[in-house]
C-alpha cells in the first residue's frame, strides 16, 4: 500500500483540553484518526481515549500504552503521528527548586516522551512524524519557573536527538515552541485575570495572546511537511524581547 492511500493516525498526549484539545480537532478535520493519551478523555468527537497518568513512572503504564496501541493500531508500522503535548508547571526558583517538584515535572515534561518513543517506535513507519510540543521558555528563560525551564530546553535535545537516531528511516520530527497560548494553563496562573492575561498578550508584537487552534494548525503542517525536519519552529507572533 502506498503511503497515500495508508490511514493516518495521530497520537496525542494530553489531548483533553488546551493544545493538545485543539490539535486533535485539527486533526481529525483533516482526515486523520486521532487516539488520545490523557488522565482525562479528550471530548473531541470521534477520537478513541485511553485514560492514563503519563507522569506515573510504574511499568505498568508503559504496558497498558503498547497493548492499546497493538490493539488500535495492529502490529505493522503506517503512517502516524506521534505529538508530545502533555505537561505540567509548577512555580520554583532556580536557587530554591524542591527535588521531588523537579523530578514530578522532569518525569511527565521529559521522560514520558522518551518512554512512549519506545513504546510507539514499531507503529512509525515512513512518513511518519515525532511532534515535540515545547516552549518559548525551551530557548530562553524567565524567573520562577525553574523546572519548567530546565524541562522545556531539555525537551528541545530531545528533539534534536530524535532526529539524529532517526536519519533512514523516513520518520521525521520538529519541536513546535509556542508563546503565550490561552490554554487553561495560562488562565489558571493568571489566576483568571483578564488584565493579566491582556497584559501577556503585549509580550507578543501583534499584541494578544495565540489561540490554541493557532498552535495546532502549526504542528499538522509540521506531521505533513518532512522538509523541517530537527527544526524548533516558534509560533509565538513575534516575541517582543525586554
């Protein structure tokens, strides 16, 4: 069967609500099946939801993820997208970072990428992509996010590495980096203020925050254009820099 005419499926992490919500709409409105990995089904109709703590360190998740897939996906490799959407942020500072903290947001943020890497690799056949869904903060810093930060720029190796022990095999990847996106994460540390968020939107030179939808649309074109292969693609609508 030609790559073409193969089904192509995305897998999203995260895919409950914010980004990772709007890029299985995207999805799935341009023609892929879309399956979700989310402690939380993701509400999008249509799309098949496994619910699962990707930052849950267990083996038996790891096992639960390959037998839903096997079974979703049957066992020869097509043509599939894999995007690493799910993660979390907490507040902490680079001099004071609790270790436990550090380790909850370094487990979902950068080893559950890695581990569900292992557990798809014989699903990706050429053609198909490794989606890294990282951050502005993945290339540069600011104060009182210190383990979201080291996160975010490691998720940016990451990527890098991926495309590196990758090279053959006619599977791609891309790390998409957004700015200030009104995702519920955003909202919630805001703590719903709107004079907040407002003022986050004029750290962006068309003055307002990006939409979700924006940030999905950026990694579809992304999974069907191999030609960015390796490469941070920033949609942040023009950072202004202080």
């Amino acid at each position: 069967m030609s790559e073409q005419n193969q089904e192509r499926v995305a897998i999203i992490t995260g895919a409950s609500r914010g980004i990772g919500r709007a890029s299985a709409e995207a999805f799935s409105r341009a023609g892929w099946r879309v399956l979700a990995l989310s402690r939380s089904a993701c509400p999008v109709e249509g799309v098949r939801s496994l619910a699962v703590d990707l930052g849950d360190p267990s083996l038996e998740v790891d096992a639960k993820i390959d037998a839903w897939l096997r079974a979703e996906l049957g066992e020869e490799p097509g043509v599939r997208c894999l995007v690493h959407n799910a993660a979390t942020l907490i507040s902490d500072g680079a001099m004071a970072v609790d270790p436990d903290q550090l380790r909850t947001v370094l487990e979902l943020n950068v080893v559950a990428p890695t581990r569900l890497n292992r557990v798809a690799r014989s699903h990706l056949g050429p053609g198909s992509s490794v989606l890294y869904v990282g951050s502005t903060l993945g290339v540069k810093a600011v104060a009182g996010v210190a383990s979201y930060v080291m996160s975010k720029h490691a998720v940016v190796g990451l990527m890098r590495s991926t495309c590196q022990d990758l090279a053959g095999t006619g599977v791609h990847t891309a790390c998409v980096c957004p700015g200030f996106t009104r995702t519920e994460m955003l909202v919630d540390r805001a703590g719903g203020d709107e004079s907040i968020l407002a003022s986050l939107g004029e750290l962006s030179t068309f003055g307002r925050l990006i939409e979700p939808e924006e940030i999905a649309d950026l990694l579809r074109f992304a999974a069907e254009h191999p030609v960015i292969n390796g490469s941070v693609l920033h949609g942040n609508l023009g950072q202004v820099e202080r």
